[in-house]
C-alpha cells in the first residue's frame, strides 16, 4: 500500500476595491501589496515551516515522497514577497523524493475556455516548471482538481501520463478508490484518486475539538491508513493545511513531522509520488461525463459557477476574451487570464449550503458575494474596454 | 330671491356666485419651503384655481416659484426686479426686532399695504402673523373683507414664553378680519379663550395631505435611485446628492428621487442646484404609506446614507420590497444584512460606485434584491416579539427584591 500524499500551492492575485469610477483611470485591477503582504504571513506561517518539515522527512527517511502543485501566482507571488519560500521548494525538490505535478499557470476556469485557452495555459505552467526547478511532469491535475472525459483527451493530447481525480463513488460505482485507475476514453492515462474521508480528516477536521475522534494523532491516523484495503491512498489537500487552515497552535506541523515515522511502523506502508504511482497496470477504466471537483457536498463545479453571480461573471469574462484574443496585447492577455483566476468566483459564491458555507466565508477575500461580483465586473468591463480601444472600437465607457 | 339670501343659500352650498379675486398675503412658497405654511398655501391655492377663482399670491421672497394656473405670484421689487429678498435659509431663528429678518418684515408688510393692481380684489387672506399689519391696511385700502387663517399661536410655538411684538400682529389680525380660519376645534377655542376672538367669526377648516401627484410625474423610462426620510443632516442626504452627481453623467436614465421632508430642505435644494443637477433630482416632499411602497416597487436602488442611524428601517422596507439596498456602515441594519452593500458614510466615491454597480448589472441588482428581501422578511415582528419577552424573563430571573 502506497500513500500518495500530494500537497496544491496556490494563491491568486486578489483585486483591488476597483470602483466603478475607477473605469478608464488606468488603476491597476490587483493590489500587489495587499497580495504579498497576505503571502508574506502565510509564508512565515505555513510554507517555510512545512517546507522545512517535509525536507526534513525526505533526508531522515528515503522511502518518504511528496508530489506538489504550483501555480504561475503562486510563484510570481513567492517571487516578489518570500523567495526562500521557492528556494525551500528546490531544496525539497532536489531530494529526488518529489513529483511536481502539472496545471493551468492561473489556477483557471481556462478548461471551460474556448481554445487555444487551456493549451496554452498548460503550456505556460509547463515551461515555468521546466526553467524554475528543471522539472518535466507526467501528471496533471486540473484547478480544483476538476475531471471529465474530455479533460482526459486533453491530458492524452497534452502527452501526460496520467490525472488526478476525486475519489468520488458517482464515477467508482461501487469500486475502491484506493486503486490506479485509467480514463475510458483515454487509456494511456492512469487516474490517482483522492481518499476524500481520510483527506479531509486532515484537511477539514484535524482542529475541529467537536469531532469525535479530536485528537486526531499521527499514530491514529498512520493506523487508519495501515487498515485501509488497496494498494495507493491518495492525500490529496492544500498545502496550506499546514499552519494555515491550521495553525501551528493545533499541533498540525508536529502532526506532518511524526506521520513518516508513524507510517514507518506498519511494514505494508511505503510513499510514492504522483509520477511512481501512475506506473503499472490500471485496475479498471473509468467514465466521467460530466465535470467533477474536489469541492463542496456535491463534487461539482457550483462553487464557482453554482449560482447567476458566477455564471453572469464567467460569461462575461469569456465574452470579453474574444476581444481580448483579437487585441493580442501582452499586458491586456495577462490581466484577463489572472481574472480567470477560479478563486475571484468562489468569492461570489452565495450560502445556504450548510456545512460549506463556513468553509466559502474562510476563503474569501471581500464583505459578500455581491462586492466580489461588482469589483470583479467592473475590472473586467474597465479590460474590454482597453481591448476595444486597442482594436480601435469607439467604446461608450 | 333677493340677492342677499341667494348668496346664503350658495354659501350653504359651498358654492361661489362668481369667479373670486382672492389677494392672498403669505409667508413661502414653493419650491422654496422650510415649513407647512408654504405646502398649504400652494396647495390652497391650487384648489381654489381649479374651482374656478384666481388668486394673487404675495411673498416676501424671490422666485424661482413653482407655477400654478390661475395663480399670479407678487414680491417686493417685481416686476422691476430690483434686487428681492433673498429666500432665507433659517428664517425660524428668529432673532431680535432690530435684526434684518424684522426689518424685512416690517417692509413686506409696507409693501403689502401699498401693492398695486389688486384693485379688483374681492377677499384678502392672511395667514398667521407674518403680514397682519400690511393685510390690514390693504384691507382698508381696498374696502374688502379680510380673513385670516391661523395655522399655530405664537403661544404654542415658543412654550409658553411668547414674543409681544408676535403676540401683537396675532392680535390685531384676529381682531381685525371678518372671519378668522383655525385649522383645529383645540386652536378656535384658545383664539375665543387667550385671544377673545368672536366666537361668532372663528371657523374651523383642517389641513389635508393631496396624494403625492409628483409620483406620476415620473418618467417610467427613468430608472430611480430613491432616498426616503426625513431631511434631517443625520441622514447624510447631501451625500446622496455628491454622489448624484458622480453618477448621472454616465447613466443619463437615472433619477434620484428624494422622499421626505425636514430643517434641511432649502439647504439640500441649493446644494442640488450648486451640483447642476437639478433636473435628475426630483423632491417629492412627504409621502403617504401606499405611496413609498409605489415608489419602493417601481426604485432600482434604495440609499440610506445616514451619518447616525440607530437602525435603519427605510432600508430594511426596501429590502423586503425587493430593492438593492446600500447602507452606511453605521446604520444598524448593516449588523444583521449580508444582502446590502455597506459604506463609510463619508465616502462619497463609494456610494457612487455602488449606485453606479447596481445600476449597471443587472444580474446583481436581481441577486441582491433577492437577498434581501430574504433578510427582511425571515424575521417579523413575531421574532421578535419573542426576543423581548427573553428580556422580560431574564430581568425577572435577575430580579432580587430590595
């Protein structure tokens, strides 16, 4: 039994308050200081710790593996606000213990883009991998761990070996997720899923004191795991989990230090990072017509595009793109793909679904769903109409 | 019939012989108003236009007026202009005699006494103190009747501790006119008790509220941006107004209407005018209850700028109404509504912005109006209703006797 434990960096450019006034003053639609000052304190308190931790593990123990995710803002963030935050990342990196896994530069909706869009995104995430960390990966996950049949063309087209995907029983029917999957329509490429009850043990209930098995300990959990039937447990979760949605006051970090050593303790346990576990035969094909995420009760996408808000924004944000594509100005294409950026929409996301809407409120970066909306459109609106003037179209605004 | 008892007969009836020349002696009129007396002399004289009579109404101040037919406005220095009364901001406050608010009411009652081209004249109404002196001479001038409506006694007004030189003008108005008009039985019984007015002359005529007839004056082709309370500079209501002015460029649809009134009426109307944007703003005065739900139900955007607002339940109506509701931060209701956009008071840019937003997208115009009007209306009054009776319980819990 191998355990998959895969860890996403992220972090978005989050807007400035660009006023509908602010239209046509040339203000910049994202608040660079804001943003890193936000890293600068996640840094301190979760990436240079964990980072630190997870090296750590990999030189005392070299079964240990990790896989990791990083986004294009991730990185220009890390850049400008912690570079040892990166520096940590190519020292863990050159243990030869961890995979770095593929996706989209701007953590985007860019797969629900028309082409070239997506490609082109992939591509981009592709060769800051290959220049920052001379990193070549054969997996990719796609934002919010988004799967369907054909992001598995793509995957297969893009010449990835393999994707990561929920573990969720409406595409198994019934089978185990602990086993090495492969895409129906595209059987090169070998599904890792995520054990999403053990996953969020760690993710969303290692600190809740109301859970019943708070304290959750290493040994437990190294327990858990030993007892869990078939050969690959996906840990898929935020790296922010470590000393962010936790704090280091929940013990969290001391948690991640003794796992190895826990997992140590059950001979049948071993590591395996994202690119040793795709090899090997799959176990079964499996079908997903439909988009499915890592997200929420339903594992769909209506986090992000669940309610008018959303949907008006995306809309919008595709519609505008047109023009965008057309003006074919360097600045211009960089400001709308950051506002693909998935998280501006889960700002917009309106509760009512009980147990997640605590989680949504945690996130976001704005009062309501209804600022998140109005500031995300009016930057938008203020970037159509720098495309239209540079495409020389008279614009009322 | 001989002519005299037809005339009783018709005055039984309410009706008149033939169309009147009534020279009215006032104080405002509107636009200009800072009180009742100027809504109830237009609204008066609108009416007894519309019965047929003609009416000239005489001010101390200069225009511009709100024209009615039939109805012919006078002031010292017209028509030749020659440099009128200024309307004055806060006439109420009175001031000694020797201050220029009682020298120009010595001179409009000079003036009034002298006023030409009233000659045809068959009744002169005065209300209230203001021109007693000058409606009396004319009065004479002309050998007309002279009637004379009190609205409130200087007693009332100053509790109890009332000027003479006021109490004076009173006097000799009551004394002097034909019929004298109390707007309530309470008020003819004091002008009979403190006044020793004839009982024989004093009739009783209540005021009334005329449905807002300005309401239809809206063009449904405009998109309204309404503010409803009282004019009062807690409110914010010129923050309202600056942010208008920041908007309406760039939404040539949009009208901001004002429902209410209060002390700083004048102020907020100059202060229109000084933004130029006098024809987006619309000043509806006081509106009855089935009135600001019209308005509510045909609003875009509800404001509640106020620079104190202990709770806020315009907005909370607006809400239930359906509107997009933008608050300001300090208003209560910002504690309990997620559904609102919330503003520091002070920031005009913002409330522009946020006008602005909800003016032009539409989708979050519909998701804000629907969740607010979740917000407003998941606890009534029953809840509470029930929130005070957990008080009661718990300071009967607390009590210990003495």
């Amino acid at each position: 039994m191998k355990i998959v434990l895969y860890l996403h960096m992220h972090q978005p450019w989050r807007l400035a308050r660009f006023r509908y006034l602010d239209l046509g003053s040339g203000r910049p639609y994202f608040d660079v200081e804001r943003n890193l000052a936000i890293f600068r304190g996640i840094a301190e308190r979760c990436y240079v710790p964990t980072l630190d931790r997870l090296t750590r593990a990999a030189r005392e123990d070299s079964g240990f593996r990790v896989s990791l995710s990083i986004t294009g803002t991730f990185l220009e963030q890390a850049r400008l606000a912690a570079p040892e935050v990166l520096d940590r990342v190519r020292e863990l990196y050159r243990t030869g213990q961890v995979a770095l896994v593929a996706e989209t530069y701007y953590h985007s909706l860019a797969f629900l883009v028309p082409a070239p869009e997506l490609q082109e995104e992939v591509e981009m995430h592709r060769a800051m991998l290959r220049s920052e960390f001379g990193a070549a990966p054969k997996v990719l996950r796609m934002t919010e761990l988004a799967y369907s049949d054909d992001l598995a063309r793509f995957a297969e087209a893009e010449k990835f070996h393999g994707m990561l995907a929920e573990g969720w029983e409406g595409i198994l029917r019934g089978q185990p997720p602990t086993m090495r999957y492969c895409a129906a329509p595209a059987p090169t490429v070998r599904l890792l899923l995520r054990h999403y009850p053990l996953s969020d043990d760690v993710g969303f209930r290692f600190s809740s004191t109301g859970w019943s098995e708070y304290p959750l300990t290493a040994e437990k959990y190294a327990n858990w795991i030993a007892a869990t039937p078939g050969e690959l447990v996906g840990l898929f979760m935020d790296f922010e989990t470590f000393g962010e949605h936790h704090s280091a006051r929940t013990g969290i970090l001391e948690f991640l230090s003794a796992l190895p050593r826990m997992v140590r303790t059950h001979p049948h346990l071993g590591w395996a990072t994202v690119d040793e576990a795709i090899a090997g035969p799959p176990h079964a094909d499996l079908s997903a017509p439909y988009t499915m995420t890592w997200a929420d009760q339903n594992r769909d996408l209506g986090a992000w595009l669940g309610n008018d808000l959303q949907r008006s924004a995306f809309e919008a944000a595709k519609k505008v793109g047109q023009a965008v594509r057309q003006a074919d100005d360097p600045a211009i294409l960089t400001d709308w793909r950051k506002l693909l950026t998935s998280d501006h929409f889960y700002y917009m996301y309106v509760g009512g679904h009980g147990a997640d809407q605590g989680v949504h409120e945690y996130f976001s970066s704005y009062d309501s769903p209804y600022d998140a909306y109005a500031n995300y459109m009016n930057a938008l609106t203020d970037l159509r109409r720098r495309a239209l003037e540079r495409l020389g179209v008279p614009t009322l605004k | 019939m001989p002519r005299s008892s037809l005339l009783s007969a018709l005055t039984a009836l309410r009706l008149s012989p033939r169309p009147l020349h009534i020279v009215m002696v006032g104080w405002e009129w509107p636009p200009h108003h800072t009180g009742g007396l100027g809504v109830h002399s237009f609204e008066l004289a609108r009416e007894l236009t519309r019965l047929g009579h003609r009416l000239t109404f005489l001010t101390p101040f200069t225009g511009p007026f709100t024209p009615v037919d039939g109805v012919t406005i006078r002031f010292p220095g017209a028509p030749e202009r020659d440099a009128p009364a200024e309307f004055p901001t806060a006439y109420w406050a009175g001031g000694t005699p020797d201050s220029p608010f009682w020298n120009a009411t010595d001179g409009y009652n000079s003036w009034v006494a002298q006023v030409a081209g009233v000659a045809d004249a068959d009744v002169i109404h005065v209300h209230d103190w203001f021109g007693t002196e000058g409606a009396i001479a004319l009065a004479r001038r002309l050998r007309r009747p002279l009637v004379m409506t009190v609205h409130s006694t200087e007693y009332d007004r100053s509790l109890g501790h009332p000027w003479d030189h006021i109490l004076r003008r009173e006097q000799i108005g009551i004394d002097a006119a034909d019929r004298v008009i109390a707007v309530s039985r309470h008020l003819r019984l004091q002008l009979v008790e403190r006044y020793h007015a004839d009982p024989g002359k004093v009739r009783v005529v209540y005021n009334a509220v005329r449905p807002n007839e300005r309401l239809a004056e809206i063009d449904p082709k405009r998109r309204v941006v309404l503010y409803v309370g009282r004019l009062a500079a807690m409110k914010g209501v010129d923050t309202f107004l600056r942010a208008a002015a920041r908007v309406v460029p760039q939404f040539p649809d949009a009208l901001f209407v004002i429902a209410g009134e209060g002390s700083e009426y004048s102020r907020l109307l100059h202060l229109t005018a000084a933004l130029g944007i006098g024809d987006r703003v619309m000043f509806l005065g006081k509106v009855s209850e089935e009135e600001r739900e019209l308005l509510l139900a045909g609003s875009s955007v509800f404001v509640l700028p106020s620079v104190v607002e202990p709770f806020g339940i315009a907005a909370l109506e607006a809400m239930a109404a359906g509107v997009p509701t933008i608050v300001s931060k300090t208003s209560g209701i910002a504690e309990i509504s997620s559904g609102v956009f919330q503003v520091d008071f002070w920031d005009v840019e913002e409330f522009a912005s946020r006008i602005a937003e909800l003016l032009e997208y539409p989708t979050l115009r519909r998701a804000m109006g629907e969740q607010g009007r979740w917000e407003a209306l998941r606890e009534g009054w029953p809840e509470r209703a029930r929130e005070v009776v957990s008080v009661y319980l718990e300071a009967m819990e607390a009590y210990r006797p003495p």
